[in-house]
C-alpha cells in the first residue's frame, strides 16, 4: 500500500501493531519513497513463505551479490560491494554449513578464489574440494591470514596510486584487474580457542586487520 501524507515515518513505525490489527495482516516493511519523502509504503505479507525451495543457482552474473535466500520481498543476498563481513549464527543442525555451501557455490561460479578454513578437514565440503584452497591446521591457517593482510596492504597501496577507493573502480581501468578473494570460515570459535597464546593472538590480529581493513579491496 503507498500512501501519500505529511505524517512523518517514525510516527508509522509507532503505530505498527494498531495498522496490522486493521489490515489484519502482518507488515513486513515501512519505508519512504525513495524519490519523495510524501509517500509512505507499506508492505503486508500476504501469503505464508513455503516450507522448501529447491536451489536452482540464483548466481547473480551481473553484482557482486551472493543470494542466500528468498523472503517476503524476493531474494535476499549478501552485496559484497557494501557488506563484505558476514557471521552466520544458529544453533546445531540449523543448516549453517548449507548455506556456506550455497555461498561458496556462487563464489566459485563468479570467478573469486576461495579459501576455506575448516578445522573437521572439508568433510562437510568434500564436493567442493578441487574448487577451494582448504585449510585445516592452524599454522596453515595463521599463514593464510597473515598472506590476505599483506594482500589487502598491496592492494590499497594500488588504489592510492590509481587515486581510486574499491576494487571494481580499480579493475574497470587497470590493466591486471585484481581478482576477488573470499574466505569462508567454518566454526570460528574453533579456529580462535587454540592454547597457543601467541598463535592465538596472531590469528586474531589478523582477523581484526581485515575487518577493519579489507571492505574496499
């Protein structure tokens, strides 16, 4: 439903609950035009989302987007270009490890190279072993890290002489485009409880490093 007032959006917000009760539906969103502040859209659900949908691809060709899934407004993905961290949560069983799988799938088809830390040996990725770098002991896994910092420095040193601030501004006019990394982490908490001290605070420093360092590259 859009609507067309002079009644500011928080007020809408607030009064949620009373318009679901008059709709007698739920609401899934409120939200402003994007092109004019007048009009209010007001998104319902008007149909249950299905139990089960089979995976059919959803590789996005075109965005630097891995979809995980689809919701009451359509899919639903995570843009790299805006949100390049994501921590997967959930209880045992939940279907964390799937979804990782359904992400790696689109990565490995759009070209990125992957790196996979997962200290259970791949077992629960063993159908993706010839298109991953996989990593399961800790050395290993400090090394690679310690590599993407250094990674991530080079490249940011790349984008100031290029007077540029990501990396698809950079490969639209270099001429050896970079091609993008991606690391997926399989039960972080295990990768961070090693009683190795100072491994321990390598591999964390290195985390941190990228988290803070790394959107743009």
């Amino acid at each position: 439903f859009v609507f067309r007032t002079l009644i500011p959006i928080s007020d809408w917000h607030m009064k949620r609950e009373q318009m679901e009760m008059y709709f007698n539906t739920k609401i899934i969103e409120i939200k402003q035009d994007t092109e004019d502040n007048r009009e209010i859209h007001v998104i319902v659900q008007k149909e249950n989302l299905p139990d089960y949908i089979e995976y059919n691809g959803y590789v996005d060709k075109q965005n630097d987007v891995l979809n995980i899934g689809i919701g009451l407004t359509g899919l639903v993905g995570m843009d790299l270009q805006h949100s390049p961290h994501a921590f997967i949560a959930g209880e045992t069983g939940s279907g964390k490890s799937n979804l990782l799988k359904c992400m790696l799938y689109q990565a490995f088809k759009k070209g990125y190279e992957i790196v996979l830390i997962d200290f259970k040996r791949g077992v629960s990725f063993a159908h993706f072993g010839d298109m991953v770098t996989l990593i399961y002991e800790y050395e290993d896994a400090r090394n690679v890290l310690e590599e993407m910092v250094e990674e991530t420095k080079r490249r940011l040193d790349s984008f100031r002489e290029m007077k540029v601030d990501n990396i698809n501004d950079y490969n639209r006019y270099a001429v050896d485009p970079f091609q993008r990394k991606i690391i997926f982490i399989d039960e972080l908490a295990e990768l961070l409880k090693t009683r190795d001290k100072e491994l321990s605070n390598s591999l964390y420093d290195s985390l941190e490093t990228l988290t803070r360092l790394s959107r743009a590259v």
